[in-house]
C-alpha cells in the first residue's frame, strides 16, 4: 500500500508538472508584450524565491539540510555515484550545498531562462516548448557520463536520435514564415537552453543529497535574479515596462505556479525518481504547449514543422521509454 501511495503521488505530480509547464510557455509570450526578456526573468525568479524562502521556516526546511539526517524533504542519495561524491549512497548529507546551489542558478536557471525569454520575442511558443524538449536527451547523454546507474542503452540511443532527426526537419524549415526572419537564429539560440538545463538536471541529481528540494529551487532562483537583474539593468535601461493587465497576470503565474510551486515538485520527484525518467514529462508539455499557442495566441505551423516536432517528441518517448520509470532503488527512496 504505501507503495502504490507513493506511485500514485508521483503520477499526479507529474500530471500537474506537466499542466503547469504546458502552459508556461504561452504565458511567457504574454508577459514579453510588457515586460522585456531579461527583466522578466529576474523578477520572476525574485518573487518565486522571496515566496519559497517566506514559507521554509513554516515548513521546517533548512536551507543548508542536515549533517547526519535528512531534513524534511530533503533529497535521498543518489544510486550508483561515484564513491565519495555526495550522490553515493554512504555520503548523504555530505554534500556542499553551495555547489548545488552555483550549478543549478547558473544552469538550470540563468542561462537557460535567459536565453528562452530573449528567443520567445519571436519564437512561437509551442515551438518553443518543442525545441526545448530536446533536454531529455541531452539528459540522457549527460547522465550516461555522470551517473554510473543511468547508464545510455541502445534503445536510448536510438531515441536520441530520432529527436534530434525530428529538430533537423524543423530547421529544414523555412522557420521565417512562423514569425519573420529572426525566427531561425533565434530558434537556433534556444538550443542552447535545454543543453544548459540537462546538466543543471543531472548536477543536482549526482550532488543534492541532504539538500531540501525547496532550497534546491529557491537559493538558485535567487542568485538566478539577482545576476539576470544585474544584465537587464544594462541590457534594458529605458525599455518600457507594463506592470498591469496580462502580462502582470502571467509574470505573477510564471513566478508562483511555474517557478515557485513547479520547480520544488520536480526537485522532490527527482529525489525519487531516475533523472532520465523524470525528465519523459518533456514530450508531454510540447503538446499542451502546441495546442495552447494554437487556440490562445493564434500560432500557426507549417506540415514540415509539425512533423519535425513529432520525431522530436516521439524519440523522447523512446528514449525515455528504454530508460524505464521505475524509482532508482530502495537507497533513493525518501523516508516518510
């Protein structure tokens, strides 16, 4: 029973990452129509870490873990790292949570946001949400090089390659009829985004044993802000800024449900579940993403492109497929 409870909870959070995430997408879209790129994403990842530090001491998390003992929520070890390191089973609590810290602001959140809001200025957003998609299989190879028990299979690697067959037919494209001619440097720009989060993924995955999931996402998010507030300060000194309406109702979603509540789910998940598993949600949000961008903000998308995005969802599938969904072994369950 407890395990089908578990099983269950990791479905529904899941289910609602995806929803969530799905969406986001659109949502950025919106908030560029007053806010510019690189101020959005420092005041998104400033309100969703002031939010997520305001509730720790409620929760009872601290920030830094616990020596010897996990502290509540606190990620389990990691299965199969390398002796010594902070993911290997007898080391948990020892590791150093300000390199979790560095490594997750700078590569799940800094760069990769930075780069995602500058493309969406013309990059439709189910286009987006595509291309990031590739992230599971740059996850794939990552973990195949750091994480000694989420070893690349052939099936993974057959995978890995029909998505990256699914981006060469969409760049085959020509990706100036979706939005203009800054449509295909900027797509090709965005790429870089899911590579940067792959590593921040598999990072954190080998070195966050005994760091809470809420201070894996917010201490980031808050070095995140204040170093992108330091680039829009220079980068966007007299654009115009729109804090009402819409884009005030989707920089406070992006910040509260997409940051705040979504990024310690998947940072909890990740404690239980294989980074490369975790990460299959990647070929679901492209289809709430596809179908919002579609119906909401009127995004339109050639024959070519379509089936470009379905190899790139579809050898995520296979991929992660391959890798399979169980949890990471009895060591990288969480105790409750």
């Amino acid at each position: 029973m407890p395990d089908r409870r578990g099983r269950l909870a990791n479905y529904a959070t899941l289910g609602l990452l995806t929803l969530i995430w799905g969406t986001t997408w659109a949502a950025i879209r919106v908030g560029l129509r007053g806010i510019p790129p690189f101020t959005g994403v420092a005041l998104r990842f400033a309100i969703a870490a002031a939010a997520l530090l305001a509730v720790a001491p409620a929760l009872g998390v601290r920030l830094r873990g616990a020596a010897a003992v996990p502290a509540a929520g606190a990620m389990p070890p990691v299965q199969g790292g390398a002796p010594g390191s902070a993911g290997s089973a007898g080391s948990a609590g020892s590791a150093a949570p300000w390199r979790v810290w560095l490594v997750n602001g700078l590569m799940t959140f800094f760069i990769p946001y930075g780069v995602l809001y500058w493309a969406e200025q013309w990059v439709p957003s189910g286009l987006a949400a595509v291309l990031f998609a590739t992230s599971p299989l740059w996850v794939a190879l990552a973990a195949h090089l750091a994480l000694p028990a989420e070893r690349l299979r052939a099936a993974t690697a057959a995978g890995v390659l029909v998505g990256f067959a699914g981006v060469a037919v969409i760049f085959s494209e020509d990706l100036r009829a979706l939005g203009g001619p800054r449509v295909v440097g900027a797509a090709a720009v965005l790429l870089l985004s899911p590579l940067c989060s792959a590593v921040g993924v598999v990072a954190v995955k080998r070195w966050g044993a005994g760091v809470p999931p809420l201070s894996v996402a917010a201490v980031p998010m808050a070095l995140a802000a204040a170093a992108m507030g330091c680039v829009a300060w220079f980068a966007e000194r007299g654009q115009p800024l729109r804090f009402a309406g819409w884009p005030l109702v989707a920089l406070l979603y992006l910040a509260l449900c997409g940051s705040a509540l979504s990024f310690t789910l998947y940072f909890w998940l990740l404690g239980r579940l294989p980074a490369t598993s975790l990460s299959l949600i990647n070929y679901l949000i492209p289809i709430v993403a596809l179908t919002i961008g579609g119906t909401a903000l009127g995004e339109s998308f050639t024959a070519r492109t379509l089936a470009g995005s379905a190899l790139v969802v579809g050898g995520v599938a296979v991929a992660m497929r391959a890798r399979g969904g169980r949890p990471a072994g009895a060591a990288s369950r969480r105790r409750s």
